[in-house]
C-alpha cells in the first residue's frame, strides 16, 4: 500500500476518493492542457451539468490512465445529471489550477452539449474552496453551487491556522525525537517521509499527555485524532509552501490564544515571516471574498477532524459582510467524520441549491 494511502487510514479521513464506475451511456475521458478529466451523461439526462471538484489529492498519488469517477457520482447520474470532473493538472493544494482546469472543461461539455440547460458546481474538502472560487470568479457559467465537507476559508487563513498548528506543536514537543530540530514549520520537515513524520508526531505526543490533551481542545479534535491532524497539517501546509517558492504566511505579530498559559506561549512560540511576494501572490490566488452573485449551499459533517468548527463559519461570516445576494445556506451537518456523506445527502445539498436557484427566479 502507498504511503500516502496508508496516511489516509492512520488520519480516518477520506483524502481523495476516486470510484470504479460502470460504463455509462455515455462516458469518456481524456486530458485539457496536462489535466486528465472525465464525463459522464446519462440516459435520462435531465439538460444539467455537475462540474464535480474532487479533494486534495498528494503530491506523489500514482493516477490511472483514464480519470475515474468521483464516489458520488453514480448518485448524480441516477438523479438525472450529468457530471463532469477535472483531474486538475497538478496534485496537492491546487486550488487555483482547479479552477482553471474545471472551467476549461465546461467550457469543453457545453461545445459538445450546447442544449445544457443549466450547470452546477459541486465540491468536496478541498473542492469546496474551488467551488466557491469558480462561483465567485464566474457567476454566469453558474446557476448555483455546493460544499460539502469543504475548506471553505481564503487560503491565507487557512494557512495561518495550519502554522498555528506547526508552532504549537514544536512550543509543547521542542527537539522531538525523530523530527527535526528545527520544527514542523521548517524545511526540514518537509523533506521527511510523510510517514516517518507521523510516527515522530504520535510518540511525541504521547510523552506528555497533559500537553497533549491541551493542545487537541485547542485545535478541536480528540487526542486519538491528534496526531494525524498535526501530521495532515504539515504535509499541505509544506504543499502549499513548495508550490508557491517560500513561506505564505507567516506568525511574526500572530497573538495566539487558547493554548493555556498564553503570555509564556507568546513569549516562547517560534516566529516566522512570510515571504512578500510569496504572500501576496498566495493571498490573490485562494481569495475567497464572499462577493457571492448565485446561490450556495455549504453542508458539514458530525465530528469531522479535517474541517473543524472554527473553520466553519468563515465563509459565512465572510459573505454577510460582502453583501452576498444570496446569502449561502448552511444546511445542518450530516454524516460522520471527513466527507461521510451518503447518496442520498448528496443529491439532497444539491436539490436544494436548485430550490434556491427556482425560487430567485420566480416571477
């Protein structure tokens, strides 16, 4: 089993979900300026497109010939739709050659499709984050959109939060044993073996439970999670930081609370200055404003460890202040753990998004 993968089951988390789909009517693949993508229609189409973003996929993910579908897209098809989805061209946090990548193949079905009535964006984790950029950016490629289980947070405040993790690991657990002496946020860490920094992070935290203990509450999982949260942390976090040149983000004027006695931690956690035109460049590709022009639905899960509650209500506090006409609509969480969705769920967020899109356009 790959590394990657043996990750995935320590983390408990579905990463990238890819699924052997039978043979539809109508399915085929192929590859838009170095992104694999595929496309499936169905018999009983019903005139509308899924533009189907998967999650964050590793640096390294070895990848079939022909890109397979997505698990939900057997439930999308049964409801009528057809679906098409990007491989995105690059692996890792590749938000914003997602967006790109799913623009250039909607463009592409709509050539092929040109009696589409109307499309839809739909993303899970980190598709989540490429939905609302895709919907923000092109609201009238659009009808409406959803995210489940999604990052759904500007991407220089999704990078601040996963730093905070690296900092706040290396101020409890400094020179752990097998990890850099350096710290999680350093280069060194990032040339480790994802695995072997996992195991370094796990018999860390098991030398001082207390420390541990404090840190998880603080993070907003259970101690059992913790150690695949740090380790998930540190392998996107380094991801993000490799793809753009240096340091996104950075920690130098951070005050951090929250992590029990916080002038010490202030006084003693590693600081760190972002890169200039690193951060500013990060900052405008994975901006996310909140400017919505159609309708959105976000969708959680119960006790999700990757997209914990405070990283929930960015995105909707970030709309009500933007204005957004409409306002995205939260349903309540559903399901277990990261994107523990069923069929049925699934096809439900996306029926409301449609009730939404009816409704506005009503006379």
């Amino acid at each position: 089993m790959p590394a990657v993968a043996r990750l995935a089951l320590l983390l408990g988390i579905s990463l990238f979900a890819p699924h052997a789909l039978a043979s539809s009517p109508i399915s085929e693949t192929g590859e838009l300026q170095g992104a694999p993508w595929r496309i499936d229609v169905p018999n009983n189409w019903n005139g509308e497109l899924v533009m189907l973003a998967h999650g964050f996929e590793p640096v390294g993910t070895p990848r079939s010939s022909a890109w397979p579908a997505n698990e939900a897209t057997p439930a999308l098809l049964g409801a009528g739709y057809a679906v098409a989805q990007s491989g995105y061209r690059t692996q890792g946090w590749a938000v914003a050659d997602a967006v790109a990548d799913t623009e250039r193949l909607r463009q592409h079905f709509i050539t092929r499709h040109p009696d589409t009535r109307r499309a839809w964006i739909l993303g899970f984790s980190m598709g989540g984050a490429i939905a609302i950029a895709s919907l923000e950016r092109q609201p009238d490629h659009y009808a409406g959109g959803v995210a489940l289980c999604g990052a759904t947070l500007p991407g220089d405040v999704l990078a601040s939060d996963l730093l905070t993790t690296l900092v706040a690991f290396d101020y409890f657990f400094p020179k752990a044993e097998g990890l850099p002496a350096d710290g999680l946020a350093s280069p060194a860490a990032a040339a480790l073996p994802q695995m072997q920094l996992h195991q370094g992070i796990a018999t860390a935290l098991q030398t001082q439970p207390e420390a541990a203990q404090r840190l998880a509450t603080r993070l907003e999982v259970t101690p059992e999670e913790l150690p695949g949260v740090i380790s998930l942390h540190a392998l996107v976090f380094h991801d993000m930081a490799r793809r753009y040149g240096g340091m996104p983000v950075g920690n130098q004027d951070t005050v951090y609370a929250g992590f029990g006695d916080d002038a010490a931690f202030n006084a003693g956690v590693k600081r760190y200055p972002a890169v200039p035109a690193v951060s500013t460049r990060f900052a405008d590709e994975l901006a996310l404003t909140g400017a919505l022009k159609r309708p959105l639905v976000i969708q959680f899960n119960h006790r999700d460890p990757t997209i914990v509650p405070r990283m929930q209500g960015v995105y909707p506090q970030l709309a009500a202040k933007a204005g957004a006409t409409p306002l995205p609509t939260v349903l309540p969480s559903a399901g277990e753990g990261h994107c523990g969705f069923s069929d049925e769920q699934t096809v439900a967020a996306l029926k409301a998004v449609a009730d939404k899109a009816d409704a506005a356009s009503a006379p």
